[in-house]
C-alpha cells in the first residue's frame, strides 16, 4: 500500500504545508505552521509531509539501487528540499532538523557506500558555519546553542534541555510518562555533564 500511497500523500502534504502561508494558516508561538481547514481541527502539515516524504524517498532509493551514488544523494535531495525548504521557512526548525538523521538513515540503509554517506556528512558540517551564522535567525542559533551546550543560559534558552535532562535523570521517578517518552530523545543526543 505505500508504493501507491507514497508519492500523492507528500504531494498533497506539500500543498497544505504551502497552505499555511495562507489565511487558513494558524500562528502558534511565533511560527505559522499549522493548518485549519473547514471541517478539521486545527493540525500540522509538516508532520505529513515527513510521513510522506520518508516513505517516498524510500520508494524511490529501493528503486534505484543501480544508479550512481552521487546521482542518487542529488535525487533525495531534489525530492526531501520542497518540504524542507517550505517547513523552514515557517520557522519550524526542529522538524526541518528532524529530516536529516532520517535521510541519512535511509541513505545508509539503501545500501550506500560509505564513502559517498563521508561526503554528504562532511559537505553538512563543511556548510553549517554558514547555516549557522547567515542562514538561521538568532532565537533558532540560540537553540542550536544551547542544545549542544546546556549550561550556556539554564534560566533562558537551555531552560527546556536541562528540565528534559532532570525529568530523565531523576532515578525517584517510578513512573513513565508522556512526557518523559517526548523528551528522552534529548537524554540520546544530549552529553550529561
């Protein structure tokens, strides 16, 4: 079924995405990347549009495992920029960030040689000096920051990191909740100091 469902879904999730720039638009702190359309509630396109982009690249790297290495990265690129670009612009930079592990992922998994995945890593780490200073806003390089280093502002800014790395770091706590599943991800990503 997602052969057939894959490529309409991230067409039509790039249409609402686009959408949100319009009237039916909702802004929710400081970033318009929800949707209400008549007869809906209030949802985020974006989140659509990963689910349908994901599985398009992944219809389209099974498909192509005979091409060129180079050509494919292009490809996946050509085909995850639309979304990436538009969810950016919203500003919501978590889930355009959120994109990337999982291309990677899919690249890695697609039976890429890992020569080529060196490549697009290094030419990610080669730009993001750029990214960071010209292409991002300040509030979104502060984040960026202070994720990487959460004793930079811990009243401010890292305020969110260091309450995810206390609530996960807190051995008291018997119970799992919903809060602790949305933030164990930083506990992975995050170097408890």
């Amino acid at each position: 079924w997602a052969k057939w469902l894959a490529v309409p879904l991230y067409a039509v999730s790039i249409v609402l995405v686009a959408l949100t720039y319009s009237k039916l638009g909702v802004e929710v702190q400081h970033a318009k990347c929800w949707l209400r359309l008549p007869g809906l509630p209030v949802f985020q396109p974006g989140q659509l549009a990963a689910t349908g982009g994901i599985l398009s690249l992944a219809l389209f790297l099974s498909h192509t495992r005979r091409w060129h290495p180079a050509l494919r990265i292009i490809c996946a690129g050509l085909i995850a920029a639309p979304a990436m670009i538009l969810i950016l612009k919203q500003p919501d930079l978590g889930m355009t960030i959120a994109w990337v592990p999982a291309i990677l992922t899919m690249l890695y998994l697609s039976a890429m040689p890992l020569r080529w995945l060196a490549v697009v890593l290094l030419a990610g780490l080669t730009l993001m000096p750029l990214v960071m200073n010209f292409g991002l806003k300040p509030y979104q390089r502060d984040r960026v920051v202070a994720f990487f280093d959460p004793d930079v502002d811990p009243r401010g800014t890292s305020y969110g990191v260091n309450q995810s790395l206390t609530a996960i770091g807190d051995r008291k706590s018997t119970r799992l909740n919903s809060s602790h599943l949305v933030i164990s991800y930083a506990v992975f990503c995050l170097k408890k100091k």
